[in-house]
C-alpha cells in the first residue's frame, strides 16, 4: 500500500486557503495511488498565534465545516487523511489533528506535550488517551510535533496495535528533532513512522522541512528537503510492523522490542510528579 506525507506552507489565519491546498494535495496524493495521506500541524489555521482571541475564529468543532468536506473527499478518492487543525470543545481550544476516513469522521488526537511556543502557550493539553485509529487502510496512532520527543507516547500506541505512527509537526529551523527522533520512534517500537513538517515562514518562524517516511528497521524510505513544497510517498506493508520478532542470525540472534520488555522494572515512568508552571 501507498502513503503519502504533505510538505506544505500554511498561511496563518487564511483558512479558505489553506484548506484549497489540502484538498489539492489529497487529490493528487490519492490519485497517485496514496490511501493514507498526511499534513502538517496546524494546516488548516496556522501555529504562531499571539493570543488565544486570535486563534479562537479559525478554530472548529469536529465534525465541522472543514472536516465534514475533508470526508467527502475521503470518500470519493478511497483514502484516508490526517491533518493538523485547531479544535473547538465546549470552551476549550486544543491543537489537534482530524482523522477522516471514507467511513467519515473518525474523530481527533489532541496534543498532550505542549511547548511554550506559538498556540500551544494557548491551547489546552490534550484530555484523552491515545488512541488507535482502526481505518479501512490501517491502524493508525497519532502524535503531534513535541509529542514524539517523548518515547512513551509512541510506546502506548504500539502496545495498543497501531501499525503506523503519523506525526503532523511544525518543526522550526534549528531543531534537531527531525535527524534522529523519527527513526528513534520506529526501530524502538517497530512500527513505521511519518513525519510531515510545514515550510516556508510565519511571523518570523522559519520552519524545517525534512519530512520523513521511516520503516520499522529506522530505514528512511522518503525524506523532503527543507524549502519545497512536495508530495513524500513510499509502499508499505503496515502489517508486517505486527510482525515484531527480529530474526538476524536463526537460533543465535534473534529478538523482540515489544515481548522482551521488563515492565516491573519500569515503575518510575509511571510516578507522577509536580508539573511547574511555564514562567
């Protein structure tokens, strides 16, 4: 099967616009044979708000406006997307990313890591497990940008059966998290990774590029450059990363990142501890 990763400039606040691009991508991601096609963070509004009233009119609910043609298009073209949005909840914002499948709607994943940076000074951390998005194309888990420089997000996703880590990102110029935290992520839980980061500049950010399809081995199978806009695509066998059991050498190297954990030993991961306050 074919994926497809985004790499795309967002205008901030120009939401019509940005969600032209969207649909212009997917068609041409989706009839070039892609049934899971993935966007940036933030896609659909923009990231480097200055308060959260400036964020609040581009924000929606799900289903929403943007969503609900998203599935259409989803329908029509077989595929399934993922894309970066601001959610409207009762009175809460969150930094969030849709999950739309030819089924419809399947929900969202809310940003649980939030840095001090753009909207997420803003945005309320995420409020509900990770979750596995069971799709008509895969099974599918969700971080966000900062979420996958913490290995335990992609862990609990792994252990709850997802086959592909999708990581919409907004990666800034000067981050080093693209060289080695995509490739961390798939070879620690065996399981196939992308990555798609944002170009081009937004209130004076510059952001990365370097979007990224990684196998289960850490193998990169589609890497971007850091200035244009592109379409990243790669065949995969998502189910071969439920195959976890690593065979080098028959009967003397063999092994298993996920049946030869140690749990018992773990108990300081889950300790919790005081959150200070941003400063």
């Amino acid at each position: 099967m074919k994926i497809a990763v985004v790499q795309m400039d967002v205008k901030i606040q120009d939401k019509a616009e940005n969600l032209r691009k969207i649909h212009d991508r997917l068609n041409m991601a989706a009839r070039a044979g892609a049934r899971i096609v993935l966007f940036p963070e933030c896609a659909l509004t923009g990231y480097c708000f200055e308060s959260l009233e400036e964020a609040r009119p581009v924000a929606e609910t799900v289903p929403g406006p943007s969503t609900e043609s998203l599935a259409r298009a989803a329908r029509e073209l077989n595929c399934t997307v993922i894309a970066g949005m601001l959610e409207l909840s009762q009175k809460n914002l969150f930094n969030a990313a849709a999950v739309v499948s030819p089924a419809g709607v399947l929900g969202t994943y809310r940003k649980v890591h939030l840095p001090y940076l753009g909207i997420d000074r803003y945005a309320k951390p995420g409020d509900v497990p990770f979750h596995v998005f069971t799709t008509l194309h895969g099974k599918v888990g969700v971080n966000i940008c900062y979420d996958c420089s913490f290995p335990e997000p992609g862990r609990v996703l792994k252990l709850k059966g997802a086959e592909l880590l999708a990581i919409p990102t907004n990666w800034p110029a000067g981050s080093d998290t693209y060289q080695h935290v995509p490739s961390a992520r798939a070879i620690e839980n065996h399981i196939f990774v992308a990555a798609a980061n944002r170009v081009g500049e937004e209130r004076g950010v510059r952001f990365a590029g370097r979007s990224q399809i990684v196998d289960f081995t850490g193998k990169m199978l589609a890497e971007a450059g850091e200035t244009e806009e592109t379409i990243l695509e790669a065949e995969v066998d998502l189910v071969a990363a439920s195959h976890n059991r690593v065979t080098r050498i028959p009967g003397l190297w063999e092994f298993d990142r996920i049946a030869d954990r140690r749990p018992e030993m773990y108990a300081e991961i889950i300790q919790v501890e005081p959150h200070p306050p941003h400063s």
